[in-house]
C-alpha cells in the first residue's frame, strides 16, 4: 500500500519514503521479468525490430517510393535485397516503412486506449452516482457496437487526410473492457484508509484519482497498454488488408500483405517478409506482456 500525502497538508517528510517504496517495487519487477527467459527474448526481438525500422532504410540506396525499371518482379538479390515489385519496387524499403508505420501506429493506439480507460474507470468508480452511471452507460453503449463494422463504414471519409485520425479511430474502441475493470477496482480503493485521510484533509478529487487511486492500479494499467500494442497493429494491419486503414502511396504491413497475397505461390517475396514480420511484431509484444503480468502479479510464484 502505498501513501503518498501532500506537502500542503504538513506530511510532505513522507514522499521520501514513498519514491524509495517505489524505487524498490520498479527493482523487484525488474528482476522478476529478467528471469523470465521468454520475455527477455521477446524484448530483444521487439528492441530488434524498431532498429530495423527505423535504421534498416538508411543501409540501402532504394527509398520506399522509389522504382527500379531494370527490375520488375525480381527475386531477393544482392541489389534489392527483400526483391521488388511488378513496378520494380524495393520490396525491403517498402517493408521497412510499413513496419514503421504499424509499430507507431501501435504505440499510440496504446498509449490513447489506456489512458482513456484510467481516466473514464477511475472517475467513474471514484465519483460513483450519476457521473458513475452515465460514464458506464457510454461504455456499455460502445461495447454493443460492432467496431470493425463502425471503423470499416467510418475510415474512407478519412481517405487522404493524416494517419493520426486512423489512430484516433482504432484507440476509440479499444479501451471500454479495461474502462469497467478500472472502476471495479477504484471502487474496492475509494474507501481504504489513505484515501479517505486524503479527502479529509481536503485534498481535491483529480488529486487524489492521480496520487492515489492511479498509481495502485498501474500493474494493471502496464500489461493492458502491452496487450494493447499487439492488438492495435493486427487492427491496423486488418483494416489496411481491407483497404480501410492505412492509405497509398504510404503502406503498412496490412497493405504490404494484401497486396502480395495474390502472388504468395508465384512471387513470395511479395507476400512473406511483410507477414513474416508482422507475426514477430506481435510475437515480441505478447512475450513481453506476458512477462510483465509475471512479474508485477505477487501470485505469480517468482521470489525476489
């Protein structure tokens, strides 16, 4: 249990003690997850795989918009290394690009869900009342929706504009189950002794939502953002597959893939290194998730 008081209420000696807390519970979650074989494996991968994107394309002379004409549909080569496409493409460079595109996409998507779910869950179950039932009835209101179908109707009206409302529209249907789960567990910490010395003192509602309320459902709120990632990039991908995310001339893995798949028996290259890496991608995130519920879960059997 942590208890963090204000320095305006005379108790500020205590912050010490509590980064000290802190810095001793980020340690032991440190050291559970380097035990975790799997999930530093899927770390390494996934540290891999963003020096890839973002370094990979500045060790070759072919940008993700240039064309080889000498070079239509050839295989992988000492040239074009992943191959190229029938208008003679650089398969690699075009590889690279949707795997940065994806990556970011994913990144942000998280980083929007999980934040919209603290907020909504911890306001709603802190509050209760009418802001209680209004915020959970919003909720429940777009867990009925089928999102794929909104995201699907809704994404071509964005055609040509920038990939940040993309972002906005997937991260907007991906935080509402963590949404009520957040609230159930504001709702068990609202009345524990800390809390409520807090708000005797007169410390003001934002406060304490973000002093005290937040910081002990943060495990949570970790390994969610992780899940998050994997699941906002197979969305991403999925939609640019349909021809829904991710807009020509700029690609992702989704639009990499389904343009190759026709091809994946004749011309594999086309079809393999986008799928290839988008499968460890996910891979590398959900090892990581995994190891970090491991490690920050005191059931989970590991001794510090």
């Amino acid at each position: 249990m942590n208890i963090v008081l204000d320095h305006e209420s005379g108790k500020g000696d205590r912050a010490p003690l509590d980064e000290t807390r802190a810095a001793s519970r980020v340690g032991l979650i440190g050291r559970r997850f380097m035990r975790r074989r799997l999930a530093v494996f899927g770390l390494g991968m996934l540290v891999a795989l963003f020096v890839l994107a973002f370094i990979g394309p500045h060790i070759t002379k072919w940008d993700y918009t240039d064309h080889d004409y000498e070079a239509f549909l050839q295989g992988p080569s000492t040239s074009h290394w992943f191959g190229t496409t029938a208008t003679g493409a650089d398969v690699y460079a075009l590889t690279l690009r949707g795997m940065q595109k994806s990556l970011v996409i994913g990144l942000l998507v998280a980083m929007l869900s999980t934040t919209m779910a603290a907020l909504v869950g911890a306001f709603a179950g802190y509050l209760g009342g009418a802001v209680d039932r209004v915020l959970m009835w919003f909720v429940d209101l777009l867990l009925v929706i089928p999102s794929f179908l909104i995201l699907a109707i809704v994404s071509p009206a964005f055609q040509g504009k920038t990939w940040l409302l993309f972002v906005l529209l997937l991260a907007a249907f991906l935080w509402m189950v963590t949404a009520r789960i957040v609230r159930g567990m504001t709702i068990a910490l609202r009345d524990r002794e800390y809390v409520q010395a807090a708000r005797f003192m007169g410390v003001s509602t934002p406060r304490i939502i973000f002093r005290h309320i937040l910081p002990n459902i943060s495990s949570l709120l970790i390994v969610d953002a992780t899940i998050n990632v994997s699941v906002a990039i197979i969305g991403e991908s999925g939609l640019s597959y349909f021809g829904f995310g991710v807009q020509p001339p700029d690609v992702s893995l989704g639009t990499l893939i389904a343009d190759g798949q026709a091809s994946v028996a004749t011309y594999p290259w086309l079809f393999a290194f986008a799928a290839g890496l988008l499968v460890m991608v996910v891979l590398s995130v959900n090892l990581i998730g995994d190891g970090l519920r491991d490690a920050i879960d005191p059931t989970s059997g590991h001794k510090s």
